[in-house]
C-alpha cells in the first residue's frame, strides 16, 4: 500500500528551530548561505539580489522562495 504524501510534504517543510531556512529552499542554497556565514534573514537583507545570486548553490528556485519568505516576514535585499 502507498503512504499517504500528505505526511512526507509535512515532515519535509517544518522548520526546525536553529536550522536556518530550513523548509524554505533545499540544502545546496542553504549550504551557499551558511558558507558566507548569513544565517539569519537580518544578515540577508545585508546583501543585494545580485549578490546572492551569484553564490554557487543560488538558481532561480532558490532566489524566488527566498524573495517570498523575506517579502512575509517584511525584510527586503539591499538595493
């Protein structure tokens, strides 16, 4: 019998309290991020789009799920 999907998507998208973006974008972003040391969404804002994109690791998935979870929690890139 099949498992049910609804309880991967769960276990897969909680957020685990001192894993940084965990659940928002998968882990070779999360890696790229952690290398520059930017692990907080404070220390994001501190950088430009252009920047993070150009981190290995950062592809357009990345950078748009990044963009909405800023844009929720009302934090934005530097310009």
């Amino acid at each position: 019998m099949a498992k049910c999907l609804s309880s991967i998507c769960a276990v897969n998208h909680v957020v685990v309290q001192g894993t940084f973006l965990q659940g928002v974008v998968a882990m070779p972003a999360r890696r790229a991020l952690q290398k520059e040391k930017i692990d907080s969404l404070e220390k994001l804002s501190d950088y430009s789009e252009d920047e993070i994109r150009q981190l290995h690791g950062i592809g357009k998935n990345a950078m748009e799920r990044l963009k909405i979870h800023m844009r929720e929690h009302q934090i934005s890139f530097r310009n």
